[in-house]
C-alpha cells in the first residue's frame, strides 16, 4: 500500500514531464526551440517533437503565404501630379531563424509592419522615378512597375528571413485637395465645349435664317413679277374687250359708260352745281341719244 502512496506522484510527474517535453508541428506551420532566449533548434517539417521540460520553449510561425495591406501613400510622378495609391503584398517566412532575429518577440505583426515600412519606401522610389508619370501609372505600364516594386522589395526584405512574392496596386486615386482642382478643371472645360456649340448652333441658325429670308425676298420677288405680268395681261385683255366692244356698238358703248358715270356721282343727298345743257346729262334729256329717246322721268 505504501509503495502505491509514492508511485501515484512519480506516475503524475512523469506524465507532467512527457507532456511538457512533446510538441507537435503541423504543415501548415514552423517551429524554433528556444533555451534561455537562445535558438536550440529549428523545426521546418511537421511531426511529433520532443524538447526539454521547464527549459527549453517553443514558438511557431506560419508557413503559409501571407497577406499584406499596405496604408495609402502618396507618391509624386515626374509629371507633378499627385496620387494616392495603396498596395497589396503576399509573403511567406523563409528562414525562421533569421526572423526571429528580425522581428524578436512582435512576432508577425512587428514583420507587417516591417515589410510595410520597406513597400511603401519602395512604391515612393518606383512610382517618382524619372520617366514615370500619372499616366504611366494609370496605363497597361503599370504591370512593369508592379514587377519592379516586387523585385526591390524582395531584396529589402531577405534580411528579415521572409521572401516578398508579389507586390499589386489596389487603387490609383487623386489627393482630396486635387480633386475638387480636377472637378473644377473638367466642369470649365464641358463648359468650354458647351460654349462652343451654343456658338455653332448659333452660327448654323443664323446661315438658315439668312438662306430663309434671302428665299423669302426671292420668292416675294417672283411672285410680284407674276402678279405685275399678270394684272398687266389683264389690263391688256380687258382693254381689247372694251375696244371690241366698242367697235361693235359705238353708242351703247358710251351709253353704258354714262350709266357707271351716274352711278359713282350720284349718291344720296348729291348736290350738284351745273349747266343743264351740259354732256354729262346728255342722256336725261335725250339729247345724247339718236331718235329723240329720253331717260328723263315724264312730264318733264
């Protein structure tokens, strides 16, 4: 019973000291023993690992491909147009020792943001280099750069055991203080062509009101010559009637014209101040008529 009483704890603590000396690394991850803060051992492949209890501890680091979001940054062509971009950055640990080192105890979030200080000085360097514009940036270029950029970057960041595999620019924007500038720059120039063609269209009514009242002139021109050859032909025509007419019976003829010659000077309440023996009445008394035939009322 006794021998029972003390094997219990040797049990416990030989159970304690195994589990505390067994570790396991799974593929997706690497592993470093560390004794006293000091590297005993680097561990890339996974498995079942031993270390030693109470002394020796472990830390693991991804093996997988990792992803960055860098902050915007403001880059400054050769052209002097600002912008805006931000980038995106896939990296894997390469060697664990040498990031350990590196980063110490910040772990992955200290070698984010070391890797992030060494793209955005490399964006600012690429993106500002002579011969680089806004509209390199902005154009089918823009996938040599990106490759620039990665190469840079790639060789700045081996020193902290990691290998940069691909640098892409998310977005290309303009400065807030740009924008309105540019807005401003593009509203003038739609106004500009809005002017121009208000000032086309006025200048293509004017040539058709011109070419309207000059075809108005002419056709009022060509009417009152029509007109004119017309009333003239009538005059013309109604001139031979009267002469055939005339011609055909002198005295009715003038008996006729003394009628509408009565008819236009006398009107109601006439008064007239004349000879009775003259012409004018010649078809009253008769006189003016062969054969003694009188228009004058009987019992005159």
């Amino acid at each position: 019973m006794r021998r029972i009483t003390y094997l219990i704890p040797v049990l416990v603590l030989g159970v304690v000291l195994i589990s505390s000396s067994i570790f396991v690394v799974d593929e997706r991850q690497r592993a470093l023993v560390l004794q006293f803060g000091q590297i005993r051992q680097v561990i890339d492949e996974p498995g079942l690992n031993f270390k030693i209890p109470f002394i020796q501890n472990v830390i693991y680091y991804e093996d997988r491909i990792l992803s960055l979001d860098t902050a915007a940054t403001e880059v400054t062509p050769s052209d002097d147009r600002r912008l805006v971009v931000d980038a995106f950055a896939r990296y894997r640990i390469v060697d664990t020792e040498q990031f350990n080192r590196a980063v110490g105890g910040g772990g992955i979030r200290r070698a984010d943001d070391l890797i992030e200080a060494i793209l955005t000085d490399r964006i600012r360097a690429v993106l500002g280099a002579d011969g680089v514009t806004s509209n390199t940036i902005l154009s089918s270029e823009r996938a040599g750069l990106m490759q620039q950029i990665t190469l840079q970057a790639r060789a700045r960041a081996a020193s902290l055991g990691v290998e940069v595999l691909d640098v892409r620019l998310k977005q290309t924007n303009l400065p807030a203080q740009n924008l309105d500038a540019t807005f401003a720059r593009m509203r003038a120039e739609r106004e500009r062509e809005a002017a121009d063609e208000i000032a086309r269209g006025e200048e293509a009514a004017q040539r058709i009101r011109a070419t309207a009242d000059r075809t108005v002139v002419e056709l009022t021109s060509d009417a009152a010559r029509e007109a004119e050859i017309t009333r003239g032909e009538a005059d013309a025509e109604r001139t031979r009637i009267f002469a055939e007419a005339f011609g055909q019976d002198t005295e009715f003829f003038d008996f006729t014209r003394s009628l509408t010659a009565y008819e236009r000077a006398l009107g109601e309440n006439s008064s007239f101040v004349i000879s009775p023996d003259s012409e004018f009445f010649g078809y009253f008394d008769g006189s003016a008529i062969g054969g003694g035939n009188s228009l004058a009322p009987a019992g005159q």
